[in-house]
C-alpha cells in the first residue's frame, strides 16, 4: 500500500477535520441536503464565525464544497472523498487481517516436527 506524497497529505486533511464531532456531524448533514452556512450555524451551539471556520477546515480537506447563491453560501458534502478516505480504511484493514492469517498459520504451525504428538 503506497501513498504518494500529495495523496498522503490530502488525507491527512480529511482524517484532520474528521477528528472534530461538529465537522463530522456538518459532514453527515450536508451529505444529505444541501445547507446554508447561516443555517448550519444555527444548528451548534456556537457563533457564526465558528461554524464558518469548521466549514472552511472540511473546504481546505474537499470534504464539502461551497457555492454561492445570493448572498448565501451554500455547503454540499463530497462523497468521492468520504470513499477515498474509506478505501484507505479498507485497505488498512486488509493489511491488520493478512497480519492475523499469519499469526493463525504461526499458532498452527508444529512447534516440534518429527516427533511423535
């Protein structure tokens, strides 16, 4: 499993703004509908601005992208980077469970060959 440089620090990005339960949430949320910044902050109980920061933190990582209509900005969840993210959890994954199919062939291995059980 190699990650080139520019891959690897994308998805540092996006594990970086999922490490926060607001960002993950606003993720989730914006997944399913389209929303407006003021009305995503009226959803957390915090300021405008925080909320507009949390949003920029998942636009830096192309969890979400903004568009304006009017004077609103409207946020939409990128799924392509949720699945790139989640094959690179599927692929770690692969490599801890080909760990533990060696570990069972060591368990199962004679630790004395030749000699009568």
């Amino acid at each position: 499993m190699v990650v080139d440089e520019v891959e690897r620090q994308a998805l540092d990005a996006v594990f970086h703004a999922l490490a926060d339960s607001t960002r993950r949430d606003i993720v989730v949320r914006t997944l399913r509908d389209e929303y407006s910044v003021s009305a995503l902050s009226r959803l957390y109980p915090m300021t405008f601005a925080a909320v507009q920061k949390h949003v920029a933190v998942l636009e830096r990582a192309a969890l979400v992208t903004k568009r304006r209509s009017g004077r609103e900005q409207l946020v939409t969840g990128n799924v392509d980077t949720v699945r790139r993210a989640a094959r690179l959890l599927d692929q770690l994954e692969l490599v801890w469970r080909d760990r533990m199919d060696r570990f069972g062939d060591v368990l199962a291995e004679d630790p004395n060959p030749g000699e009568p059980a």
